[in-house]
C-alpha cells in the first residue's frame, strides 16, 4: 500500500476488517474517493463494521455483488509504517492480520463523529449594566476563553449563579456553541528545568538525548538500581524528543504506577499527559486515540496496548520495568510488548529505552551481544542505600504449627514497631490460603471447571479459582465425603499472614496490598499512598509491592517464602525469583534510613538464593546465560507452545498425537518436539488442555515451519490449537 495512494469514486479497494476472518474483501470506493489506509465502515452482510483500505482490489468476486464503502471515518488515514508494524507483529505472533487491526482500532465509536457539549463564549452584544457578578464572568472569560466553557464550569470558575449567565445570554455578551467533547492536551512546557541531575545521571541522560536527537533507531537498556533516578534520566530523554516535534510513548507495567507517573510528568512538563489503559473511561480513551492520531498527544503513558495507537511522529519508546511479566499478554493476541517496541521502534526510527534494576535475561543477552547499548547507574539517589540482605535459616528456627513468622524475622519487626519504622512482609499468594483440605477424606477443594485448587479469601468469605474467577461460599461440610467440620486451611497466603501478625502485634496498624483488594487504580494508589505516608506500621503485599512504589519508612523487608519461586520446572524460575526478590528487598531503606532485607528459606545455599544475598547480578547473569546455552534455552534458541484445548478429552489428545506424527515442516527446521502432555493446568473452564512444545535453534526460520506444519491440518469448530511464540509461562 503506498502511502499517498488515492482511489476515485468506483475504484475497486481492498478493505481489511476487524472481523475474525482472516482476508480482504473488495468494497467500490465511495463519492468523493478514499484515501489507502483511510479507516472506513463497510457493509458485511446485515452489518456495518469497522475496516481499512489497504490496497488495490483483488477483483476476484463477482463485480455486481461488490458493495461501496459506506463511511470514511473522519481521522487521518493509517500510515504506512503501521502498516508494516501490523504485517511483521503477525507474522511474527502468527496471529490473523485481523487480529492484529483489532488491537489497531481500539478506540470506542471510532465511527461516529465526536459528541458535542455547549460552550458559552464571548459574543459581540454589550450588557446593559455592570454589576460584580458580571465582571466576574467576564473576566474569566477574558483571561482564558478562547474554547469556552460548559454553564456549569463558568459558574464554578466566575463563582456567580446561573441566573447571571442566562441574562448575559439574553443580551448577546456570551452566546452557545457548539464545541467537541474531544479537548484538546495542553501543551507540555518542555523547556522547565529538571531536576539537577548527578554526574552519573546526567552523563546517562546525555548519550540518551543523542540517540533521540540522531533520529535513527536504537535500543538502550537502562539499568540501576531502584532509586537511582532511571525515571528522571529518562524524563530527560523524553523532553528532547517532545523538543523536536515529535511523539514519546512511556510504557508501564501497572495502572497503579500510571498515577504516580502523572503526577511526576505534572510536576516536569506542567501538566498531565495522555494516558491509555484499561482503566481510563472510553471518552478518554478515544480522546486519546485520536489526539495521538493527529499529533496533539505529544506523550502517552500507558500500558502494552499503546503500542498499537496511530502516532503520527513516534521517536521515544521507554518500557519501564522491562522484565515485568504483565509486558508478555496471555490471552487473545499474544505478544510481548517489550520485543513489540523494539519492532515499532525500529520501523519508525525511534529510540528504544528499556528500563529495569533486574532486567530480563533476553535484554542483558542483547545487551552482551552489542545489539542493545547499555547504560548503568549504580547509585542509589542522595544518601539511600541498599538494604544489606541475609537469610534466615528455616531449618533452624523454632516454627510453631501453622505459623510463618520464624522468631528472626519477628525480632526485627519488633525492633522497627519501637522505632516507628515500617516492616514489610512479602509473600506472593492472594488469599488466605492456597489450599483447603478435608482431614476426613483428604479431598483438596478444587474448581469444578479447573484443575486448580480453589483459594480461600476471607474478607470475600469465599473460596475463589484464580485460573477462571468461579467463587463459592467457603463449604463447612466437604464436598466430596459429606463430613462436616473437617475442612482446614493449608498454608498462608497474604490474609493468614496479616492474621498472625496482628496476633503477634495487637497494637500495631497492619495493611495489606494485593492486586485483589482494590477496585480501581486510583483506589489502589490512593491505598498505596497512605501506607507510604505512614498510614501502617506493617505492611504486607504480594508481588504488587514490588514494583516502583516508593515507602520512605520501610527499614525491613521479611520475604516469607523465599523458595516460593525456586520449585516448579519453569525454565525462567531462577531469573523470575532473582528479580522479584531483589525488587522487593529494594522496597527498604530508600530515605536515610539504611534498610534489611531478610530472606526465609530452607536452602540458604541455593546459587540463587546466594546470588540475591551477594547482590553479584553480573555473575548471576552469566551462569544464567551459560545454563540457557548449554540447554539450546531461549535467548540462545527459540520455543514456541502450541495448546490444543477442547471439551472432549479423548479427542484433544487424538488432535495433539495427529500434530506431533504429522510434524514434518517442525523435524525439517532441526528443530525439536517435545509432546503432548496434559498442561500443567489440565483443564480450565471447563477444557481439556494439551501441551506441545517446539524447540529450535536461534536462527531458524521458525515461525514460517510452524505456519506450514498447522496449515495441513484441519482444526475441528469443537477445539483450539494456540500457538505461544516466545512462551514466557507454561500453564
Ligand atoms: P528509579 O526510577 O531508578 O527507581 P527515580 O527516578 O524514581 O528512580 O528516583 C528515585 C527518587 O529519587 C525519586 O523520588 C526522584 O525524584 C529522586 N531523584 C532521583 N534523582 C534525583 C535528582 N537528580 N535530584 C533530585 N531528586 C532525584
Ligand atoms: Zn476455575
């Protein structure tokens, strides 16, 4: 598609729509013409929906069927290099091009024009007479407007009563119009001053603000410690991008941390950007859609989705906490928005910074290999420091039943509670606890859709799935033998653990922050922030805690269960621990106050339990890096996860013995496959879940043997077959 290419009224275009169908359909272009990459509404069927041109007609259908395209929408037209985005992302996902114009049109009511509010503005008729409250009004006006404003915000503003307003109407001093929903951002100030920056920081800032000033793509990964300024360098970085006309795009991996990062680009730029997320209204999201389509949206912070707004000039891509799982999307379309922005970076010649304290393995590997630059900060801002980090021996400690504190750790606690300092305790389990068991028959509660046990909340009073949300009302006769008063909780989860620290500690304020026990992101913040002011004594949180909030009074970090993600055969188990852990204990000491971090486990000698004690992340990536190579593990080869699920059990595994006997295009790469094996969750609501999984080396073509291999099969309507590229977890 070229990128200016225009159709006449009654050419022949090829329209790609958002619908599942994987191919183009012919449309006649309308009156007036139509834009290649315009977004337009087609008939299909009884239907209209939402499409884009994207080239020449095929004219392979019959010609008096073709219908003509009935709206073209009112934004500018996609551009070619979206397009290319969109081309290699499926390809490279192995998902639908349609698939992938879905993620491209997420903006609510694209098609229909932006709703109107009424604005009174200045007329040209003079008042009869001037009272206060008329100057009032009309110097509000005077000083700021030009856009106009709702009655409502005019009366708030002018502080006068509506009364006054309708007579000033009357007279023709203000008259109504008719003005866009869609405000318009305010335009950041990027020439305020930032922070003073040390000599290592602005020196990082510096050689960022040449790759953005060089306009070609690169990628930077930013590594320092938590606290070393990562965020204010890159501000730097963004503000030289916004200096030069064009586009950034700040990616975060939580909605939580979207506010705090508003308020910080407020107190920068002046005023807040742009943001896209789940929890931003529609109107917002729209508004923002387009503003960044037209280039009104000079910076968008947002979560992986933002990848896939229309930007009209993108030079800056930063992915904040790079390592961060929540970047990799398991349902629907699935991708990694981290290696996605490299992608769309690269196709718009725009920079790349990737920032992390621990990144991930494929970044350092990347990093190692000089096809990213690095850049590392190794001091923490002003007079914070590291916590100093230990173990605790479990094997050791005196543990009571059903008791997760060891005697250590509540020591310490005890010690920060006399010094009005604050304690966290992290543990990575929502709940109360994972498992509830009969100790008459010794049924573990399960989901009835899932294999997955059902965890007990009890603020919900409820037993919950956390593979597909099902709750229940926490059973007092087993489900299973019928016996009553038999079923006890087995093992803690964040809950139970506030439950024996309040026992241990009457008078202390204990808190709990799981990603469960807030609504909405704000709520969460909000929670966040009082704790942080001081608003708990002891807090305990799941991994939510771990990320980029900052809890001035925090002197301990106690992680419960260091050997929580040790277990399991996940081939990133090491490294995931690794970065939580440090994450976490990063949490402490941040102000002046030194912080400890204590680590409970039963192997004080695990390497990776050492690793994170000696704080020796170079050596841990390195005999990271040399186990993946030795094992042909990604970064240093390729894996891809097929899924096939269904409702019939007997079937799903006859569909996934036929894939692996049938495999020809897979055995022709020198690739491997391993499989079928019933999932680690065998079933989920209610489907049967088999596993195959592809290994090849790094260079090979992999996707296109699989596309080959898929290809001659036949998927009956009743099952799936998912293909993971790049699996991150195995479920
Ligand atoms: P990171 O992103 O690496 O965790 P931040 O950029 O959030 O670090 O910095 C940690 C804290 O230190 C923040 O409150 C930040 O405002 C402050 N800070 C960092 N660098 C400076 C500086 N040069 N001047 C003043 N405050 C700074
Ligand atoms: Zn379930």
């Amino acid at each position: 598609m070229s990128e200016r290419g225009f159709y006449m009224a009654g050419d022949l275009v090829s329209v790609l729509t958002a619908d599942p169908l994987d191919r183009r359909l012919d449309y006649k272009a309308p009156e007036g013409g139509v834009f290649a990459g315009a977004f337009v509404m087609v008939p299909l069927g009884p239907r209209r929906v939402l499409g884009v041109v994207w080239g020449d007609g095929e004219g392979d259908y019959d010609a008096s069927k073709i219908r003509t395209i009935g709206q073209v929408i009112d934004v500018p037209p996609m551009r070619g290099e979206m397009v290319e985005f969109l081309r290699k992302a499926a390809e490279y996902t192995l998902t639908p091009l349609s698939m992938m114009l879905r993620l491209a049109t997420r903006a609510p009511k694209l098609g229909q024009p932006a709703s109107m509010r009424k604005v009174l503005r200045l007329g040209t008729g003079a008042p009869d007479k001037m009272t206060d409250a008329r100057r009032k009004v009309l110097a509000v006006m005077e000083e700021c407007g030009g856009a106009g404003f709702s009655a409502a915000e005019l009366v708030a503003l002018a502080g006068v009563s509506s009364s006054v307003l309708k007579g000033l109407l009357k007279q023709g001093v203000l008259v109504e119009h008719a003005a866009p929903r869609d405000l318009p951002y305010p335009k950041l100030e990027v020439k305020l001053a930032g922070k003073t920056l040390s000599p290592d920081q602005a020196k990082a800032a510096e050689t960022l603000r040449e790759a953005v000033r060089s306009q070609t793509y690169s990628t930077t990964l930013l590594k320092g410690v938590t606290g070393s300024g990562k965020t204010e360098v890159y501000l730097e970085a963004v503000a030289e991008v916004l200096k030069r006309g064009r586009q950034a795009l700040v990616l975060l991996p939580e909605i939580a941390l979207t506010v705090e990062f508003l308020d910080r680009v407020e107190k920068r730029f002046g005023y807040r950007p742009a943001e896209w997320h789940s929890g931003a209204s529609q109107a917002e999201r729209r508004r923002c859609w387009k503003a960044v389509a037209e280039g009104g949206a000079q910076l968008v912070v947002g979560a992986r989705s933002a990848l896939f707004l229309p930007f009209r000039e993108l030079g800056l891509i930063v992915v904040d906490e790079e390592h961060d799982g929540s970047y990799k999307q398991e349902e629907g379309v699935l991708y990694h928005a981290r290696d996605m922005a490299v992608l769309r970076a690269s196709l718009c010649s725009a920079v790349v910074v990737l920032a992390s304290a621990t990144p991930s393995l494929e970044s350092w590997a990347n990093a190692e290999a000089g096809k990213y630059a690095r850049i590392d900060l190794h001091e923490r801002f002003g007079t914070a420091e590291l916590p100093d980090m230990h173990s605790i021996d479990m094997r050791a400690e005196a543990m009571e039943v059903n008791r997760w504190l060891s005697p250590t750790l509540v020591g310490e606690m005890k010690t920060r509670l006399e010094a009005g300092e604050q304690s966290l305790l992290f543990l990575n389990r929502r709940g109360f606890a994972p498992l509830t068991l009969c100790r008459a028959c010794g049924e573990q509660v399960g989901c009835s859709n899932c294999d997955a046990r059902m965890v007990e909340h009890r603020f919900l009073k409820r037993l919950v799935c956390h593979q597909c949300g099902a709750s229940r009302p926490i059973p007092t006769v087993c489900p299973s033998c019928e016996v009553e008063g038999k079923l006890v909780a087995i093992g803690p989860g964040v809950e139970r653990l506030a439950e024996e620290a309040s026992e241990l500690f009457p008078d202390a304020r204990v808190a709990i922050l799981s990603s469960d026990l807030s609504e909405t992101a704000r709520a969460l913040k909000q929670r966040i922030d009082e704790i942080a002011a001081g608003g708990a004594d002891i807090i305990i949180g799941t991994q939510i805690v771990a990320k980029g909030h900052n809890f001035p009074h925090l002197t301990l970090v106690g992680v419960i269960d260091a050997d929580l993600g040790l277990q399991g055969g996940d081939l990133r188990a090491a490294e995931k621990s690794f970065q939580l852990i440090r994450q976490v204990a990063g949490r402490a000491g941040r102000a002046e106050k030194l912080g400890v971090a204590l680590l409970q486990t039963h192997q004080p000698d695990h390497p990776v339990i050492k690793a994170i004690l000696s704080g020796e992340e170079e050596g841990f990536w390195k005999a990271e890096a040399e186990s993946r190579l030795r094992a042909g593990a990604p970064p240093y080869g390729r894996m891809a996860g097929i899924v096939v699920s269904g409702e019939n059990e007997a079937k799903v595994f006859d569909l996934a013995r036929y894939l692996a006997r049938n495999a020809k295009a897979i055995s022709d790469l020198d690739a491997q496959l391993f499989g079928p094996a019933a999932a680690p969750v065998a079933k989920i609501r209610g489907r049967f879940r088999v596993r195959l999984l592809v290994k090849a080396p790094k260079g090979a073509p992999m996707q296109k043997a699989i596309r080959v291999w898929l290809a001659a099969v036949k998927v009956p309507p009743s099952m799936s077959v998912r293909v993971d590229i790049d699996p991150q977890s195995f479920f």
